[in-house]
C-alpha cells in the first residue's frame, strides 16, 4: 500500500491536482491529461522517485497503474 500512497503523490504532482487519486484499476483513460507527452513526464518521475529504471518491455506492458506498482514493488526487493 505505502507504494501506491508515494505513486498516487508522483501523479498528483505531474498532472497539478492535489486532488487525484489513482488505484490498482486506474488507467491513462481515467486520469484527465495523461496522455502521450505527459505519460514520459509521469514514467521519469517515478523512475527518480523509486530510483529505479524501467525496460522498454517493461513500459509497453503496463496497462494500468496495478501494473506499475508490481513492477516498482519487484525492483525494490
């Protein structure tokens, strides 16, 4: 959970709403603004929050913030 309180946060501050909140479901179609451009400013951002590095593959199989957080939860252990 204490992953996706520190995700929901990188969202918040990359789409400018103190107000947003994301879950395991949450998708790009759900989120107001995340598209194409913002989507890289929103992976670099997790990527130096978890100071972690995703893979190309990685990136193209994340379908939705659950998604994300397996992942950053894998490279943190």
């Amino acid at each position: 959970m204490q992953t996706l309180d520190t995700l929901s946060d990188v969202f918040r501050k990359v789409f400018g709403d103190p107000e947003l909140t994301v879950g395991p479901e949450t998708t790009a179609d759900d989120v107001e603004g995340w598209d194409s451009m913002s989507h890289v400013t929103l992976i670099l951002a997790i990527e130096s929050r978890f100071r972690i590095r995703f893979t190309q593959k990685e990136l193209m199989s994340f379908r939705r913030v659950g998604d994300l957080v397996k992942s950053i939860e894998a490279k943190a252990s």
